[in-house]
C-alpha cells in the first residue's frame, strides 16, 4: 500500500501541472501581436527619422 501511495504523488503532480498549464495558456488563445506590432512600427520610423534628420 505504501508503494502505490507513492506512485500516486507524481500523478497527482501531473494533474496538477496540467492544469496550471492550461490557467497559464488561457490568454494566450485571445491576444494577439498586434499591439506589440504597433510598438514596434513606432519605434522603428522614429529611428528612421532620427537617423535622416541628423
């Protein structure tokens, strides 16, 4: 009995991990790049016109 107590503690941690990681995933479904694109495109004409303009 205490041999399948311990082989229920990594089930039980996969479980557990498996479910921690679909919680973390979840927003990952609905957000996409596009802000972080935005970003970027703003920042890269900015150094194109500081690197023209100087």
């Amino acid at each position: 009995m205490a041999a399948l107590a311990w082989l229920l503690i990594p089930l039980v941690a996969a479980v557990v991990a498996g479910l921690w990681g679909s919680w973390a995933n979840r927003t990952r479904k609905v957000r996409s790049d596009g802000p972080e694109l935005d970003g970027y495109a703003r920042f890269r004409e900015a150094m194109e016109r500081s690197r023209t303009g100087a």
